[in-house]
C-alpha cells in the first residue's frame, strides 16, 4: 500500500490538497482509493422522490458514472460526520435535513468506506455547489439500477435497497426499567425517567452495533426471525428510532431534553449523564463538538445531532391510565406502520401481549447493561 497525493493541477484538488485526508490509497495490485481515512457518503431516502444520487464529472474517478455525495475524511473525523460535510460541500444538503437510520462500512484493510444512510426529515432541493457534479437529482428506488453506477455503489446497492425495508423502533417500559435498580428513583420519579430518556437519547445516537437488536447471536425468538435477522447484518450500525412510556408520577417529568439549543447540530453536548459528549462508535468521540440536543416542546422529544443531521430521538408517551395499556397501543401504532418493533420490559403479562402483536421483546436488564456498557466506553 502506498499513499499518492492529488497530481499537481488535478482538477479534484487544483490548489493541492486542502486536508491530510486528501490522498489516493494505492493497493499493491495497484487500485486506488480516495481517502487516505477513508471515504464517506450519504443516500439520502426521501420517502416520495427516491434517493439522491450525484452524476458525476468526466474528470472525477469513475467519471461519469451516478454515485452517491461524498468523499474523503479528515483525520481523526467520524463517517457520520465526514459523510453530512462532504454532502454539505457538494450537494448542499441543509443542516437537520436528514435523520440517520445505519451506517453500512465497506472495510478493505488499507481503506474503508461508509456509507451513511439517513431519512429525509426535511424535503430539500439538493444544489450544485462544487465542481464534482454534473447533476443532482432524486432517482425513485426502482430506477436506480437503470442508471449507469459507480462501481463500489453498484456492489453495494443491491444490499442497501434491502436494508431501505428495515427500520428498528424500541419502546421502552420506563417504570420497569427505572424500577429495575433500587438507586433511590421513588424519591424523585419525574427526574429519575429524565435521566433514563437522556441516557436512550445518547445510546441512539452513538448507533448500536451489529446483532445487538436482532440476528444471529441474540437469544431467542428476537435473532430466529426473519424479519429481525437484518439487524445482524455485517458492518451495519443502527440508529433506532426510541419511544419511552411513562405513568403515575413519572409523567411529570420535563418535556424538554437536556440541555438547549434547536435541534440537530445546536452544540450541547449529552452524555449518559446529560453532559459530556457523544461517541460515535469506531473510536470516534466528539467531546461534544457540535453535538446538540433540544426538546421539542408538549410531545415529550429529545432529539440529538452531530454536525447537521439527527442521530437520535427520543418519544416520551405520557399514559392516561396503565402504563401496559400505553406501551401495548404504542406497540400496536408501531407494528402496523412496518418497522421492526422491539419492547423493553421484564414484565411477563405484557410480554405476551406486544408479542401477540409481532413485536420482540428485550428484557430491562438487557437494556441497562447496554446503557450502563456505553458509560463504561466512556470511562465512567
């Protein structure tokens, strides 16, 4: 492996290289990569118009062909992050447009690149604002195989179509798990679910690992089923969609997240504990750069971003009545809207309920030791 800056004059990097990262890759059989960290880029899935695809320059690697916004990361950057900045430069994807669903990594040994696949949340026209395209246009997901591809998207669409079907949701027996360690939560149940939904909120928003929610390895009827089996898909990190059900005096609790800013890319940090930082997995920790939290009023949401596009969410469901009734509607919503719903909870009698709705169940413990595993990461 050898690593090549751009030629004098390329017209990628007619100025020379601008970053560290901007660098070929050259395997010893002689292909090269763009990327001396790696690479990364963004399929934007809007639910109308399709997924947004970059036609591109003659003089671009592969030029020519239809791919997707991207391109190399700097030094020490996250693939979430290097992925929304390159389609920001590129294409000019607004900040808080996208919400991120996975993360899928091609790893090569001497280079990787990482897919970023993330739902538009707000309907945007993508703009030409570099040289590197010669168009930007919203392609239905049954055309794109009619277009000509790059090669490394063409290897790897077939898998991300598949993977566009799949969408975790995780609702969350609050009280069972709150009430799963005597730590002094009856004192103070309001404030005891606010530190449960900021710890869910980092959790979704530093990705969940392959097999965790679902695949070969996870116990039980949860990994056996072919509906769930996509959650073990190799180098697939899940951003999951999380809804909190709260009763009784936990319903007082504050609508509002932690901290204050407007949403994706406000710049307060959260951490497990409500301050820190986030880690976004593959060693990667922000510190709290550029990552924001916001509560989003009377429903209850607190929402997370890193640098222009959402990462994590959490619902709050404030119960009328019996919390089980809740979480069961909840699951029901859920369920018939398609996504993969797992429910968390150690209570027998509800178990059977939210099953007989074709959700899985994850018991509370299960969902402490991945809250509490995520605090060790961070050194607590």
């Amino acid at each position: 492996m050898s690593i090549i800056p751009p030629a004098p004059g390329e017209p990628r990097r007619p100025q020379g290289p601008r970053n560290p990262g901007d660098a070929w890759v050259v395997a010893e059989t002689g292909e090269k990569y763009w990327g001396r960290f790696g690479a990364a880029g963004l399929l934007a899935v809007d639910p109308v118009r399709g997924v947004l695809l970059q036609h591109r320059v003659g003089w671009s690697h592969f030029g020519g062909t239809w791919g997707l916004p991207g391109g190399a990361l700097h030094e020490g950057e996250s693939a979430l992050v290097g992925a929304i900045r390159e389609a920001q430069e590129e294409a000019g994807v607004p900040d808080g447009a996208v919400r991120a669903r996975f993360t899928r990594v091609l790893d090569l040994k001497i280079w990787s690149y990482t897919t970023v696949v993330a739902d538009v949340v707000e309907p945007f026209e993508p703009v030409i604002s570099d040289p590197e395209s010669l168009a930007l246009e919203w392609v239905p997901v049954d055309a794109v195989d009619e277009r000509p591809l790059h090669p490394g998207f063409a290897d790897a669409w077939p898998a991300l179509r598949a993977l566009l079907a799949v969408r975790p949701s995780i609702v969350v027996d609050a009280a069972n798990v709150i009430g799963s360690v005597p730590d002094g939560w009856w004192r103070d149940r309001a404030g005891a679910a606010e530190r449960l939904r900021d710890r869910l909120a980092a959790w979704a928003a530093a990705g969940v690992e392959p097999g965790v929610l679902g695949g070969a390895g996870v116990p039980g009827a949860l990994g056996e089923s072919e509906k769930f089996g996509a959650l073990g898909e190799p180098g697939v990190r899940w951003y999951p969609d999380v809804t909190m059900v709260v009763e009784g005096a936990a319903r007082k609790m504050s609508g509002a997240g932690a901290g204050a800013g407007a949403g994706a890319g406000a710049g307060v940090a959260l951490d497990a504990d409500g301050a820190g930082g986030v880690d976004l997995g593959g060693g990667v920790d922000l510190g709290g750069a550029g990552v924001g939290v916001a509560g989003l009023g009377a429903a209850g949401v607190g929402a997370v971003g890193v640098w222009g596009v959402g990462v994590g969410a959490v619902g709050v469901v404030r119960a009328d009545g019996h919390g089980d009734d809740a979480i069961v509607g909840e699951a029901r919503r859920l369920v018939a809207a398609g996504p993969e719903v797992i429910v968390v909870t150690s209570d027998r009698e509800l178990r059977t309920r939210v099953e007989a709705l074709g959700a899985r169940i994850q018991s509370a413990g299960w969902m402490r030791d991945q809250l509490d595993a995520r605090s060790a990461r961070r050194g607590r």
